[in-house]
C-alpha cells in the first residue's frame, strides 16, 4: 500500500501534523519508536502553552494524542531508519517493516545532550539523569546538582527543589539564558545554590553517584561538592543521524524551505526540534507540524 503521507515521531509536531492531514482526508499513518508523547512528557508542568495554564507534559500529549486518534488516526511502532527516494514515492525502511508513502513529514526531535565528562556514561541510571519527572522521586530529600542554564534547566530545578534536600545548579556563564519568569521563581526557593561560571569535570562514586567535581572557568580552580544525583539539561542534540541523504546544517538539524518546510528531498517535510530554528517549544512543533501537513496535503494535489 502506498499512503498519502507517512508522520515519522509521535510528538507534539507530528501529532498536531496528523490531525491537519486527517481532516484533510489523507490516507496517512504515524510512525513512533517508543512512545507517544515526545519529549514534554518527561516534564511535570507546562506553563506556556496558550491555553492550558498549567498542566503536566503527559496530560498535555494525552489530550493532544485523543483529538488525532479522535479523527482515525493509525499509529504504527517502528524506529524508521532510511528513507530513500523513488520519485513519485518514498520507502522508508523500519527495524520491523517497510512503508510506502507520497510524502513524508520528518517530526522526530531531539534527545538530550551529554556532558561527555568522566563518570557520566558509567552512572547512567545510578545517579546520573536527564529526566527530573522520571527520576526525581528517588532523591527525595539528598543533595543533588543540576547542570545547565536555559529554560528546561532552571525549570526542571524548580521542581527538583520541592523534592530534594538542597540542590548545587552549575552553570557556565555568568548569566542564565532561561525565562525571566522562571527565573524568578527559583530565586525565592531557600534550598539552591548557584555555582556560576563553572563547569562540571567528573562525576564520581563507588555504585552510585557520590560527587560532582566542578572547575571555575576563569581560575581554573576546583572544588568537590558532594551529591547523590546530577540531573544534566544543557540542550538538546536533533534524532536525525539516519537522514545523511537530507540536508542538515553542521548540528545535525533539516534545513527546510521557511515557506513549505520542504527539505532538500521534494515531497519529504521536518517540523519540530529536528528542524533548524531558533525556538524549541511545543508551541512552535505544533504550528510547524500544521504548516507541513498543509504543504504536503498541496504537494500531493500537485502530483496527482
Ligand atoms: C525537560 C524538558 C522540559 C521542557 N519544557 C517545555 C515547556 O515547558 N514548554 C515548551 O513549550 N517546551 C518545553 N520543552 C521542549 C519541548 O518538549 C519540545 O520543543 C517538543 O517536545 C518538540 O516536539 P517534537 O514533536 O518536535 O519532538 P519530540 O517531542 O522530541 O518528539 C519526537 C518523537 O519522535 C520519535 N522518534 C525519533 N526518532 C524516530 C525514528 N527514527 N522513528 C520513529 N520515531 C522516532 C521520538 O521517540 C519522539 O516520540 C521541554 C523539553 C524538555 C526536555
């Protein structure tokens, strides 16, 4: 069977594609590796999705994933690992299977970034993580530190401070990059110190985590702080390794047309943080995820 489109990630940018394709009537499936939902399930509370004020990331992508099953949406689990182009149509190329598809919509984002510093690959899941909902329960009321300073480092902080005993935040500029309005919000908590201008150099311990040694970037200086867990969010790196036949800009995310969000490949589209751009919200996956399904909607009109 060849579809009318195939939605590669089950995230926000590929759900809010779906629902524009299926109204549209296309004949589409969506393909997730894991789970849908992408990355803001891994967060407690969104607060800048315009309309839902306050809201886990979960209850968010239950709602969005209700509306497009809502309108028939068939979803397939499979990590796709090629898509090769045949003109009219594309093949792409599964773990299980393989699909057929007119056009195809790129809506795979992004994965944690890692420090690349000794002890972080070897505590993995014993100390170390990128997930404050998922692991923060189990550091109820120990030291930890939080590396990083744009928004999801400071936000996900603040909800680690209800959490834990005391919380050493290392970040490497003097100043964070975060909201604002988040970073208010951390000011007034009582049990977090900054340790800015530093850098986390290793992680250490016997089973599990129980240092973090941090240098400042101007002296050199070092100094071991003790801590049980290090939660790390210094950005996030595009899932797009298996795409070397697409454009991508020299961090590995699509470049697309900024009119049609077509990529190098005709009839294939990206939104979400797998495309390059400056914002990576929910917010603009979702109107970008809507932008490409109405461009790949035309481009099959146009063929056909
Ligand atoms: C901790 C944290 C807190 C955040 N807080 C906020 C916030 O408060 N507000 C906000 O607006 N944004 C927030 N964000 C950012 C937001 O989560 C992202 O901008 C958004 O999820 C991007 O959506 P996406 O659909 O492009 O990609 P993703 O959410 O990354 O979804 C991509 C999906 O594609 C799947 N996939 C990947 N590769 C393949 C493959 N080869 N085959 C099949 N499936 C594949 C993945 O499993 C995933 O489900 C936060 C992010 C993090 C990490």
């Amino acid at each position: 069977m060849i579809y009318d489109l195939i939605i590669i990630g089950g995230g926000p940018a590929g759900l809010s594609a779906a629902i524009y394709a299926l109204r549209a009537r296309l004949n589409i499936v969506l393909i997730e590796k894991t789970a849908v939902g992408g990355q803001i399930s891994l967060t407690d509370n969104i607060e800048n999705y315009p309309g839902f004020p306050s809201l886990s990331g979960i209850e968010l992508m239950q709602k969005f994933e209700e509306h497009a099953r809502g309108l028939g949406l068939n979803i397939i689990y499979d990590e796709i690992k090629e898509i090769a182009d045949n003109g009219e149509y594309k093949t792409l190329r599964g773990a299980n299977e393989s699909y057929q598809a007119k056009t195809v919509i790129i809506t795979v984002g992004a994965s944690p970034k890692k420090l690349n510093i000794p002890g972080e690959r070897e505590f993995t899941g014993r100390g170390v993580s990128y997930c404050a909902t998922c692991d923060g329960p189990f550091f109820k009321d120990e030291d930890i530190a939080v590396v990083g300073g744009g928004d999801a480092a400071l936000k996900e902080a603040n909800y680690l401070t209800k959490i834990v005993k005391f919380i050493t935040l290392i970040h490497r500029r003097k100043e964070f990059r975060a909201e604002k309005i988040i970073q208010e919000r951390l000011h007034n908590a009582k049990n977090i110190a900054m340790e800015l201008e530093h850098v986390a150099v290793s992680i250490n311990g016997n089973k599990t985590v129980e240092s973090i040694i941090i240098e400042n970037v101007k002296t050199k200086e070092q100094k071991t702080v003790p801590v049980k867990g290090v939660f790390i969010f210094i950005g996030i790196k595009p899932q797009t390794s298996f795409l070397k036949n697409i454009e991508q800009d020299e961090n590995g995310f699509i470049k697309t047309d900024p009119y049609t969000l077509m990529t190098s490949m005709p009839g294939v589209f990206c939104a979400g943080d797998s495309h390059s751009k400056k914002l990576l919200q929910v917010a603009t996956a979702v109107g970008e995820g809507a932008l490409a399904s109405t461009s790949a909607t035309e481009y099959i009109c146009d063929i056909c």
